[in-house]
C-alpha cells in the first residue's frame, strides 16, 4: 500500500496535501504531535498516547480539537482505509493558521494531519549502537513538541558515524535517546531517568516499567551519570518504534565529551561537526538477560493484541 494521509477532516494522498502557508506548525513549530503502531490492525496503547496529547496540548494551550473517542475513531478509520494492518500512524495538532506574528489570534483554530506508513520489520530484533552527544534542548522536554531541531541533528549526527541513536547526556548524566528511553542494568538493577521535564515519559517507557514489576526485576527511576556507562551489564532503548531493542555499543567523540557536562562557551561554526576522535565507551553482550526476559514479555503482549478477537465479531 502506498501511506494514507489526513489533513483538516479530509483523507488525502501524501503528496496531495497544501499547507497553508501561515500555518504555524511549520512557520514556528508550534503544535505537538504523537505516534503510535499498529499491531494486527489495532492500535498499541492508544490511550495512554491520547492521555500525554492532552497533557502537551494543555501545557502550550492548545485546545484539543477532538474527544478521546473521536480520535480513537479516527485513528481506527484511517487504519481501516490504509489496508495495512501492520503500520505507523503520526499525528500532528498546531496551534492553526493566521498572519505570522508570534503572538496568538483570537481566530487560531487547530490544525490536524495524521498520516498511516506501512510498517516494515520488526526493530526489536536488531541490535543498536549510540553516540553519546550533549542534550541541549529546552527543559520542557516531557511536552512532546514537533520542535525536533535538537533530536534530528543529534540523531543525524549518530548516522553519520556509524551509530543508530543519539544518547542524550545533560549535565553529565544520561537523559534519553534522539527518539526513545535509554535503560541501563547494572547488577539485575534496571537504570532509566525519572520522568521529570528532562525527558519524553515514553508510553512505552511506562509499559516496560509495569512489564518489570511483573517479572520482579528491580527498578531505579534513577539517571545514570556518564562516568557510570562504562560498568553497565546491558543497555537497552524503548520507544513505540523500536519497542525494547538492546544496545551493543556506545560511542562518544573526545572533542564532545566536555559538552556532555557543562555547555560550552562560544559558539560553534556548525552544530554538525565532523567528528575525528570517537572511542567506545562501552560494549556487552545483546541483548543481555534482563533486556531478553523484557523483550519476550512485550512480544507476548504484542502477540495478544494482534490475537485479540476483533470488536465487530463480539
Ligand atoms: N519518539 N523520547 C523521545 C525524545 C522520543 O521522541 C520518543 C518517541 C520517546 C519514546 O516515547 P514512546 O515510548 O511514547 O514512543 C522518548 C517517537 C517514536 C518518534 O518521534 O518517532
């Protein structure tokens, strides 16, 4: 199939879709955005993903254009139209458009678009690579803003040498990733950041926190400092997308590691730096015990939604 899309209450091609030019998602990058995948046709915690929309829309004043049950519906429908029951469902809420001043009009209305990728492969059976890079983004990070800038160039800066996500380090200790939760084990101890402004409280962050209660592993919402790294036992990420895939190796570049603590005075000709120095700063075993016994308990509910007995046959 080719990719749905939908934009202000129509289904449309990708490529048919005009944005208006003074539209401020794209003219200030002011809306927020979710995503979420599509397991045998059903969408994976739809609600907690619909819970933290709400929340971003709150914290920058957006008022949230549909109910729970409209954009169940409506994700549900462009699922059904897409064809696809494995697949990738984005979608965007900006504050809407009026002329171009920061400030907002009495008029702004919200703007939707959502869009339906099929999916390909499953993430969670590769393994990863992470380039440390410093995490210079504002500290509202828990709203989830379509403001990327930050994630893209460090995540495009991972590809670049070699690695598949960034590993954000803010003051000398781990956040997350460019687009996912990082998780350290060190002694049977799971290790991930507190859910506080730092980082993005993943849904599927929170879903592996219940999946550890069940199986008794024991859990630090903890931030790891960067000097620790090297003595973890396993290292994983967790996002909707790459669901629990562990990390085999991590990378830093010795001219960046300074800006993993402090921010550096001055200010660089490019924030794309052509990298000439990176170590790894640690490698091990992938996927290790704990991310394996993590990995299976999540396919298995994967598996249990995908054999769930569709609505309209009850
Ligand atoms: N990203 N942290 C960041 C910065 C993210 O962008 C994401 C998700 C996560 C994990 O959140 P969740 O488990 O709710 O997917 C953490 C999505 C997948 C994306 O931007 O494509």
């Amino acid at each position: 199939m080719t990719a749905l899309g939908f934009y202000n209450g129509q289904f449309v091609q990708l490529d048919s879709l005009q944005v208006p030019i003074e539209e401020r998602g794209h003219q200030f990058g002011d809306g927020v955005y979710e995503y979420v995948q599509i397991y045998g046709g059903r969408p994976f915690l739809l609600q907690a993903h619909l819970k933290r929309l709400e929340r971003s829309l709150v914290a920058i004043g957006i008022p949230n254009p549909y109910s729970a049950e409209e954009w169940t519906q409506l994700i549900n429908e462009a699922v059904r139209r897409s064809g696809e029951s494995e697949a990738a469902v984005y979608w965007q809420v900006t504050r809407g458009v009026a002329p171009r001043v920061h400030v907002f009009s009495n008029t702004l209305r919200p703007m939707v678009s959502l869009t339906v990728y099929p999916r390909v492969g499953q993430e969670s059976t590769h393994e990863m690579s992470l380039l440390a890079w410093p995490d210079e983004r504002w500290t509202h990070v828990w709203v989830k803003t379509i403001n990327l800038l930050p994630n893209i160039l460090a995540k495009e800066m991972a590809k670049r040498n070699g690695a598949n996500e960034a590993l954000l380090v803010r003051e000398g200790r781990v956040t997350e990733g460019g687009s996912s939760n990082v998780w350290f084990v060190f002694k049977q101890t799971l290790y991930t950041a507190p859910a506080n402004r730092y980082i993005l409280n993943g849904i599927t962050r929170q879903f592996v926190l219940k999946l550890a209660a069940q199986l008794n592993i024991s859990v630090a919402e903890e931030p790891v400092d960067w000097q620790r790294v090297p003595d973890a036992d396993e290292v994983f990420v967790t996002s909707s997308s790459a669901e629990v895939t562990g990390v085999s190796k991590i990378l830093v570049d010795r001219q960046v590691e300074g800006a993993l603590h402090s921010v550096p005075p001055g200010i660089p000709g490019t924030l794309l730096p052509e990298l000439k120095n990176i170590r790894t700063v640690w490698t091990g075993t992938c996927p290790g015990t704990v991310t394996q016994r993590l990995q299976q308990a999540f396919s298995e509910q994967l598996q249990q939604l995908r054999d769930a007995v569709p609505a309209e046959l009850l």
